[in-house]
C-alpha cells in the first residue's frame, strides 16, 4: 500500500522505493514529546518563519499526537504548522475519504480523541462535527493565537495529478476552489456525525503547495512535462487570486479588516530541477514564502556514503548553494526558508577506514521504520551509547555517526546553531522541519532552532 510516503530527493535515484514503508499504518511504538509546553496567548517574538511539518499518519505507527507538539514546548515555538497531506485526485480535485494509500478522513477529523490525548484535556464527544487531527489542531491554534496551520498538497507520493490538473484555465479553476471549498471553508464529507459544511471552518490559515516536481521526474506514477513550468506559475496565481478573492468576500460579510491566507510551497535544491519546473521571479509574487529542500542532498540507496545535509559543500549539493540558485534566479531573501531534517540517512557494510564519509557501502542501515532512515531521537541514543563516534565538518556544517561499518548523517544542535547562525547573516525567512516527529520528547532540536534564530 502506497501511503504519503515523504521523499524528497535532490536527484532522482532508483532506490527511493527504500523509503516507502515511512508512513505504516499502525505499529506499536513508544508515545513521544512530554516535556515543557508553552503558556496561552503565547507569540513568537521573532519575525522568522519556524515552519514544522505534522505527518498525518504519524498518529499510528509513531504514535505522535498533536498534543504532543504542545507538551514538547514545540508549538510555543512555532510559526506555522504544516499538515502533511491533501491529495487531488484524477479529477483534478482536492479531496478526502477514507481510500486505502490516498486519503485518510479518520485520521483527519473522525477519529475520537481521548481526555489524555487532547490539547485541552477534554475527550471528543460523540456529536461533534470535528475531532481528529483537524479539532485537535483547532484546540493548538486556541492555545497559541498566533500559531499558523496550513495544508500541505501533495508531496511525494501524492503529486500524481498535478500536471494534469494545471494544463488548462479551466482545470486550475476548478483545483483551487475544490481546495479552498475543502480545507479553508471547511466543508468536509459527511463521514457519520463528522464532517459537513463549515465542520472545519477557520481552521487552516492558508495552503502549501508541495508539487514534486514540475517539469522533472518525480514519484514513478507521477505525471510531468515542459509546459509544466508555465502551467505551476498560473497555478500558483489562481491559488493567490481565489484564496484573496475569498478573504475579500469574508471582509464584506462580517465587516472589519481584511484577512489574510498565506500560500507557500516546498521547492527544489537541484538547479536542473528548479530550471525546469519554476519561473522563480513570477512565482515569488504570489507567495508569502518558499521552503527549500535543505536535506535528502544524497540518500542511502546510494553505493557511497555522503552528506545529505550540510551547509556548505564544494561541487556538491548543499544549503548554501541551493539559497544561492534561488537568489541568483529572482528570489527575494526574506521569501525563503531553509529546510532542515529531523532525521538521518544511513548506511551499513562501510569499507574503506577512515571516518567512514565517501566510502563504499553494501546499502542502507537497519532502522526502525524504513532501512536508511532514522528519527534524530534515535539517532541521539546512538551517539549517546558510545558505540559511535560523532565526526563533524566544521567549515562545511556537517556532522555524520560511524562506528566502523554503519554510518548516519544527520542534524544535531550544533549543526543546527551554525544554520540558524547563517540563516540571520543571509536575512533569510527563516527554518522549517521534516517532520516535527523525529525530535527528542522534550523538543531538543526545535529549542535549538528557535534560540539560534533569537541569538541566544
């Protein structure tokens, strides 16, 4: 079964299929995130953007609640909550249901909540309209007024339509106002007492569209071609034209100021990838701001170890280059947002000595959810036994784990700080994370995001 598996790779590669068992449908695994949480009516004193993915499916096999990102001290933290995914079907239409591998109303807003896994300590009542992810997220937004929640269409494994829902005027139109009728007026499909028109109304403070990719390979039953570089500009215009459209229409209903929904996107590190598929000056217009790929700059399918993360590499990939290419191509610094992992890339049978990094590999590491791929939380239990060594690149901005045949590359705090750090000096948007479930229960990655970006 094919769930939102998210892979976001900077080159396409044969062995992303390695990565597809992320997204389970139900393991036991320990509850995560008790920690300090944040007092009500809290704000985010900074103007950067600290944008955190929250996985749909993460409520089952992970076991990572919405609660949990409040417990964590994570949500007093963050500016915008990014929930991962919206799919469009073949209609070219946002939707949602409970369809095996393609959407999942449970999970959203029909699943019951109990007292202990609620943000506010109240167990969902039978009657209502909204539970789920969806109420729960709307009961996070009460607790922190200036928290920001936003559906996230797509991703990997659901950017199957897009080519074809963007082909013509007409299709645009009639995407963008399924999604807005959808997730920002809140009409959701009636699944029992849930759902219904306005069930979830207010709730989402705009939409990130995360298309991968426009005009390049992505999925293998994704659709892409040339024109899709044009056809994504006039997308995203349609998306900026009809979520404004309707905020007017909101202004002149009830009166007051006008408001605002916010339109971002997740966006390439591979120039052939953004050449191909974005027209950087045009789109730019329209967003309110970009999150860049910053990570998966090399994968475990791969033969030889290398660094998926760092912020400098010469010849290679990295989180300078890519806020360069964007730069150079039209994008005002302050739009983007550089993308950081709460996770690691692994790999296993290393050979060669040394400290492990551009050796051979027989393949990816065992792991606990997909081979190759590991949470930070157990990545920093392994650095912490002292079964590895922790090496870093100091002057790229990279560290890796190795203990003489398994190696991981990840982002621990340090690495985080030195991006935090370049973050300030570039005036860039700001940081975001894929995905809020891997960090430590008391939210250690995110701490260290949040005081490097306050220069603390």
């Amino acid at each position: 079964m094919r769930r939102r598996t998210f892979v976001r790779t900077a080159v396409a590669v044969s062995s992303l299929s390695l990565l597809a068992a992320l997204a389970p449908a139900a393991a036991a695994t320990s509850a995560q995130e008790a920690g300090h949480g944040g007092g009500r009516g809290h704000h985010p004193k900074q103007s950067y953007k600290r944008v955190g993915y929250f996985t749909q499916w993460g409520v089952y096999g992970r076991d990572f609640q919405v609660k949990d990102m409040d417990t964590s001290g994570q949500a007093a933290k963050l500016t915008h909550i990014n929930y991962a995914f919206g799919n469009v079907n073949a209609e070219g239409r946002c939707f949602t249901g409970n369809v095996p591998g393609e959407a999942d109303a449970w999970a959203d807003y029909a699943r019951p909540l109990s007292a202990a896994h609620s943000v506010d300590g109240v167990a969902d009542a039978p009657e209502q309209p909204l539970a789920g992810n969806f109420n729960q997220l709307r009961e996070l937004k009460a607790k922190y007024p200036g928290l920001k929640v936003l559906v996230s269409l797509g991703g990997w494994s659901w950017s199957t339509h897009f080519s074809d829902a963007a082909r013509t005027p007409e299709s645009r139109r009639a995407l963008v106002s399924s999604c807005i009728d959808l997730y920002i007026k809140g009409n959701l499909p009636a699944d029992g007492a849930r759902g219904g028109e306005g069930a979830a109304a207010g709730l989402f403070d705009g939409i990130d569209i995360d298309w991968e990719w426009p005009g390049s390979a992505g999925d293998t039953d994704t659709v892409y071609r040339p024109e899709d570089k044009q056809n994504f500009t006039a997308l995203v215009h349609e998306f900026r034209t009809q979520l404004d459209a309707y905020a007017k229409s909101r202004k002149q209903a009830r009166g007051g100021k006008r408001g605002h929904y916010e339109l971002t996107a997740f966006v390439p590190t591979a120039p052939a990838k953004i050449d191909a598929g974005f027209e950087v000056r045009e789109i730019m217009r329209d967003f309110d701001f970009v999150n860049l790929q910053g990570y998966d700059f090399h994968v475990s399918g791969e033969k030889t170890t290398a660094q998926q993360s760092a912020l400098y590499a010469r010849g290679d990939f990295s989180v300078d280059q890519t806020v360069r290419d964007w730069i150079r191509r039209g994008a005002p610094a302050r739009k983007l947002v550089v993308g950081m992992p709460f996770y690691g890339q692994g790999w296993t049978g290393v050979s060669g000595g040394g400290d492990g990094m551009g050796r051979p590999a027989t393949g990816p590491a065992p792991a606990t959810w997909a081979a190759g791929y590991e949470d930070y939380k157990a990545l920093k239990k392994l650095a912490d036994s002292g079964a590895y060594t922790i090496h870093r690149d100091r002057r790229n901005g990279h560290a890796w784990l190795f203990d003489g045949t398994t190696l991981w590359t990840y982002d621990d705090p340090q690495v985080l700080r030195g991006k935090t750090s370049y973050i300030r000096h570039r005036g860039l948007g700001g940081a975001m994370f894929w995905s809020l479930d891997g960090d430590t229960p008391d939210g250690e990655l995110m701490a260290a995001v949040d005081r490097g970006l306050d220069h603390r």
